[in-house]
C-alpha cells in the first residue's frame, strides 16, 4: 500500500477514534464528578474546578489529532 493511500485510510480513522475516545473519557470524567457531588455536595466548587481542567485535557488530545491531521493532508495528494 502506498503511503498517500494509507494516509487517506488513517486519517479518517484517527480523527474518528481520538473523538471516540475524548467522548468516552468526558462521559466517564462527568460520570464520576456527578456521583462525587451526589456524595459530598460541599466540595461542589473544588470538584467544579478539576472537572472542568480535565474536559479540557481530554478535549485538547482531540484537538491535537485534527490539526495533526490537517498537517498530514497536504501529503495525501
């Protein structure tokens, strides 16, 4: 298989698996803070502040993998 080929297979592919995982870790991050302040309602601002920290890690290896793939679309052609 040609290395342009196989970009235009796995950039689709990568895109779709990063943005499958950020949801799956979001879904599991807010998950997990809902039944922290479910338990404990006054820690509701501290828990706020490093749930709202990690959406945004989890959301920025997504982000990372789309301008990857905008780097890496110039060689497909």
């Amino acid at each position: 298989m040609l290395f342009p080929a196989a970009l235009g297979i796995g950039l689709p592919l990568g895109i779709g698996f990063a943005a499958i995982g950020s949801g799956i870790g979001i879904g599991l991050l807010g998950k997990g803070a809902m039944e922290a302040m479910g338990r404990q309602p006054e820690i509701l601002p501290k828990l706020q502040v490093a749930m709202i920290i990690g959406f945004g890690f989890a959301e920025a290896l997504t982000i990372y993998a789309f301008v990857t793939m905008f780097f890496l679309q110039g060689r497909i052609g």
